[in-house]
C-alpha cells in the first residue's frame, strides 16, 4: 500500500516558466516531508523540507507548501532552468528513525 | 572525503555468486539505510540501522544479509540472488531522530 503518491510521472516546462510538483499521502502520522532531487546515475539529492507545523518553506528559487487537512503538499520551482531536468521525488517521515516513505517520482524537462 | 560513498557503482554477478556492497558515511550520522530502486517503482526501504543495531527490516528476503560494524559502515551481503533483484541499491545516513537523510550515489546491480 502506496503511502506518498506522484500521480503525475512527468512534467515539461517551458525555461524561466515556473514547475508545479505534486504529492498526496495517506497516513496521517507523517509529520515532516522532503524533496529530493535525483540525476541518472547518482543518488537522491535533498532539496527543501517542510515540517507539520507549518504550511510553507522557501529556499531561493524552490517552496513547498503543505496543506495537512488534504494530506497535499507541491513543490514549486520558479523560475524553471534547464539544470532543474531531473527526477522529483516526494518522501514523508513519521517515526523517530527518520525512515522515508517515497512517491515514485516525477520527471521533470526543462526546454529552452 | 565528505557524504556517502558507496562501492561498486556498478556489479553484474551470477544467480549462484556471492558479493557484497559497501556504503561509507563521513558525516558523523548515526543511522544507516539500505533502500532499492526498481524501475518506475519508488525506493523501497530495506533496512535500518540505528546506533549500529537493526531496527527495521522490511521482509526482506534472507539472500540478501544487511552488516553494520561501526556507525560509519554498512555492507549488504549477496547470496543466490535472482533476476528480479536487479536494481539500483542506495545507501543512505542520518541522525537519529533527524529526518534528512543523504544519500550515495547507489549501486547499479545486475543480476543474470
């Protein structure tokens, strides 16, 4: 049973327009959330975060927005580059070990 | 040398092959995770270490034997391992109780 959903595999954008990611999860116990962003042939890079408590996050160029009563969080990336093009990954947490829970992805292409 | 670093970055082994894959953490974190990347499918734990102990394993088959020596070690033993189990292999660390996890740039295992 799939916990964190990316219903959307793929996403293109247009360069300088902005990218809208999303993410659904099930399990209200989640209480911290995370994107990652991943290139081929490497491992996930961590990108922004955002705790239950509040309902948005910025680092620079990426936010991320939490809305708790629709279990929804997206991530937006304005203005979009080519250098973004990679893979998003959605991930929750809710235990102390700090295991994730992960969406199966969203790939992302920039165009010029 | 900082971050996770995992070894091989690729490996092809036989069904009736032993190996093992090392991951090395430098940034003082005390939890360890071993996740799997099958195509199109989100990573799926596999194991958890914490302090050194396993605290988590997600039914994993037993051909695959998960060691953690010191907080900055953890293997993953091969035995007999079937097709199907080709993927990429990520390591990952974190605090206890922190939720960022880092990842390594994954092993690329195939299996024939």
């Amino acid at each position: 049973d799939q916990q964190v959903k990316q219903n959307s595999p793929s996403l293109s954008v247009q360069e300088g327009r902005i990218s809208i990611l999303n993410c659904d999860y099930t399990n209200s116990m989640f209480d911290y959330f995370l994107w990652y962003k991943k290139y081929p042939a490497e491992g996930p890079t961590f990108l922004i975060s955002i705790s239950s408590i509040k309902d948005k996050n910025e680092d620079g160029r990426f936010t991320v927005f939490l809305n708790k009563s629709a279990k929804h969080l997206s991530l937006h990336i304005v203005p979009s580059q080519p250098g973004d093009s990679a893979v998003y990954f959605c991930a929750a947490s809710g235990d102390s070990w700090g295991k994730l829970q992960f969406g199966a992805g969203t790939q992302v292409v920039v165009t010029p | 040398e900082t971050g996770v670093t995992q070894t091989p970055r690729h490996l092809v082994m036989g069904m009736t092959n032993k190996k093992s894959l090392k991951c090395e953490q430098h940034l003082g974190h005390n939890a360890m995770y071993w996740y799997k990347q099958s195509a199109k499918k989100p990573l799926e734990l596999m194991f958890v270490y914490s302090l050194e102990e396993r605290v988590e394993n997600n039914s994993v088959p037993s051909r695959f034997s998960p060691e953690c020596p010191n907080s900055s070690h953890l293997f993953l033993h091969l035995h007999t391992l079937q097709p199907e189990d080709s993927a990429l292999y990520l390591c990952a660390s974190s605090q206890v109780r922190g939720y960022e996890a880092f990842f390594g740039q994954g092993t690329r295992l195939t299996v024939v």
